[in-house]
C-alpha cells in the first residue's frame, strides 16, 4: 500500500504566500504603533503630555483589538468566508490608517485608533483561522518556524520608512499601508491551497500524561496552552517596552542605537532558528517538546539579566531570552491550532488565545509601577522568570500519541 502522507502535505507554495501575508499582518502594527502614533501624538499635546495619552491609546487600543479579534474570527468561522473578511479587513484597515494623519483632536485620534484596531483585526482573525484550515499538524512547526519572520520584517519596515528625508510624515502612513497590500494580497490572489477535508472535521487528540484516567485532561490541553503563553507573553511584553532602560541603567554608554541593534540582532537570528527548530519537532513529531525547552530558557535568561551587572552578562542574558522567547512564541501560535477542539470555531477560539497578546499590555505598566521602585529591574525579571519556568512546567507533562 503506497504511503498516502504526501497528499496530506500543504504546498509550501501556499505556506511561503502565507507566511508572508502573516509578515504583512505584523508590519501593519508595528511601525505605526511604535514610531509614527507616537510621533502624531507629540504633535498634537507635545511631548510631556504625550506619554500619558499614548497609553490611553494603547489601553483602549488593545480592548478593541481583542473584541475584533474574537468578533471577526467568529464571523468568518460563520460564514467560512475567510478570504472574503480578509479582503475587507485589509481595505479598510488602510483606509483607516491614512485617516489618522488627519486627527486634529486626541479624542477624535483615539476614535480612530480603535476603528483601525477593528479593522486591522478583521483582516487578521480570519488570516490566522486559515491556517488551521489549510496546514496540517505535521506541518504546523515549519509552518510556525515561518510566522517567526515576521517580526523582524515588521521591525525592518519601521527602519525602512524612518530613514531621513525618504518621506513626510502622511507619506509614511501610505508607504504602511503599500507594503501591507504588497505582502497580503498575493496569498489572496494566488494561494490556492490543497483542500484537506480532515482538517475541518472533528479529530481526537489523546493526550497521555501523569493523570491520563483523569477524562478531563484532553481538554485541559487548550487552557495550558493558553496560560503558557500569557506567562511569556507578559515577560515579552516587559522587555519590549523597558529594555532600553534596563540596558541604559546598567550601562550608561549602552544608547538607543546600540539598542536596537541587539534587538535587530535577535530578531533576525530567531526566525531560522525557529525555522529549524519547528522543522525538527514536525519530523519527530514532538509539537511540545520545543516549547517547554524554550519556556526554560527564556527563565534561566531572564535570571541571568536579574544579576547581570556588566554590559557583556547584560546582552549575553538578554540573547538567551530574547530567541528563546521568540522561537516559542512562533512556533506555539502554530502548535496551538492543533489542539483547538473545534474545526468550525477556530476563528472564535483563537482570538480567545489572542487575549494572551493583548493583556499584557493592559497589565504590565502596573506591574512594572509596582515592583521596579522598590525591587529595581532585578525583583521584575525574577518574577517574570518565575513565570517563564511556569509556562514550561504546565507544558512539560503533556504527552501525545496521534
């Protein structure tokens, strides 16, 4: 009998167009949400004021995001028109984004953030769905090791439409909004993905793990997953947005430029590093096993950095967190889609696990408010290594047979 497993393989055409739609999902956000809504922000209340209101911006911002995203994914899991959202979700998000340019008042600024917000997430809810329409498990860690591109790439368009005297500040918003069309329109128009009818039917995942007689631990798989990925998620989100100031408190020398080359550094070695890594747990057939490992690491990096006392232990510390982190983070937005229990609410489910991302931007300006004064960068980066060991123990006992 001939091996029927190549048939139930995806094109890696279609996992290469993904792939890079996904890429233009993350350049949608980034360069927007980190340089240029800053920079309108300071134009219209100034500098001293700005800070105050971004993060107003960014609590209602992220509300919206992931209302939209449970929202439209739910919808499309509805209407199973997950091309037809994506192609609207992307009209509007653009047109939107152009729009805020425009704002002459903070309220009025904030109003079309979270219109943006709903919009960017009606493109992205059904985008992230398709996947688990289309991929199938033996795949879904090339297929994460892929996703794991795309925040180097959103990093890269940020330096790209900064550079000096390339554009204004509208310019910049439409060279946004064209990269994005560029990189989400060819798997709309061009990806035509084999049609694997097991993937949206209902499966059986058995799991076999220390209290296997206890029938409630194949469901107990999704919820571990998730409260996994909130803890790294919580520490990513952490170091996004206070590691220049670790860095500058440990050496003064160590500025913004430097910064962000480390950062560049990391960013780019994490996606083929989670390239290889999901490819080797697609071949073993062990989904779980990278992220526990990684899960470790990023722990015993964030320790490092809680004693780091000197720029070299500072940036050695940090590299181990910051791909161990990525690499898990990639390759668990993949893996996740293998243990949702139901084909026909993926979009719902997963813009439930898209509350991992978003919370922690609500919390982590609180969390770092309470400990930082008191307990310096050390007592934050043991706490969220407490977190990071947590994630990898909740995994560490999930075994499957499939």
């Amino acid at each position: 009998m001939t091996d029927p497993a190549p048939a139930r393989r995806q094109s890696y055409r279609f996992l290469i167009l993904y792939a890079l739609a996904w890429a233009g999902g993350s350049i949608a956000y980034v360069p927007f949400l980190t340089l240029l809504l800053p920079v309108r922000i300071s134009v219209l209340v100034g500098s001293d004021a700005g800070v105050g209101w971004l993060a107003y911006i960014g609590f209602f911002g992220a509300i919206a995001a992931s209302l939209g995203h449970i929202g439209f994914g739910y919808l499309s899991d509805i209407t199973r028109r997950r091309r037809l959202w994506i192609w609207i979700g992307l009209g509007i998000s653009c047109f939107l984004l152009q729009t805020t340019g425009r704002a002459t008042s903070l309220t009025g600024l904030i109003a079309l953030i979270v219109a943006w917000q709903l919009a960017l997430n009606m493109m992205l809810a059904p985008l992230a769905a398709w996947a688990g329409d289309c991929v199938p498990d033996r795949q879904k860690g090339l297929l994460g090791g892929l996703l794991a591109f795309a925040p180097g790439m959103g990093a890269l368009s940020a330096a790209f439409i900064t550079i000096p005297d390339l554009a204004d500040a509208d310019t910049r918003l439409l060279l946004v909004a064209a990269i994005v069309v560029f990189c989400v329109l060819p798997v709309l128009l061009f990806g035509t993905p084999s049609h694997l009818a097991e993937l949206n039917t209902a499966r059986v995942v058995q799991p076999a793990v220390a209290d296997a007689d206890d029938v409630s631990v194949r469901r107990g798989i999704v919820p571990r997953m998730w409260l996994a990925r909130l803890a790294v998620q919580i520490a990513e989100a952490a170091l996004f947005s206070y590691l220049f100031y670790w860095f500058n408190a440990i050496d003064p020398a160590m500025g913004d430029n430097r910064t962000a080359r480390v950062l560049s550094f990391v960013l780019i070695l994490s996606a083929p590093l989670a390239l290889f890594v999901g490819r080797w747990a697609d071949l073993r057939n062990r989904p779980i096993k990278p992220l526990v490992i990684c899960a470790a690491l990023s722990s015993i990096g964030l320790f490092g950095m809680a004693f780091a006392n000197s720029q070299p232990t500072a940036i050695a510390a940090y590299a181990v967190f910051g791909l161990a982190s990525s690499v898990f983070l990639a390759l668990h937005s993949a893996e996740t889609l293998r243990f949702l229990p139901r084909p026909d609410r993926r979009g719902r489910d997963l813009g439930l696990f898209n509350l991992t991302n978003t919370t922690p931007s609500l919390v982590m300006p609180w969390l770092t408010l309470a400990l930082v004064p008191y307990f310096g960068f050390s007592g934050l980066f043991i706490l969220l290594s407490v977190l990071s060991i947590f994630a990898s123990l909740i995994l560490a006992n999930v075994r499957l047979r499939t």
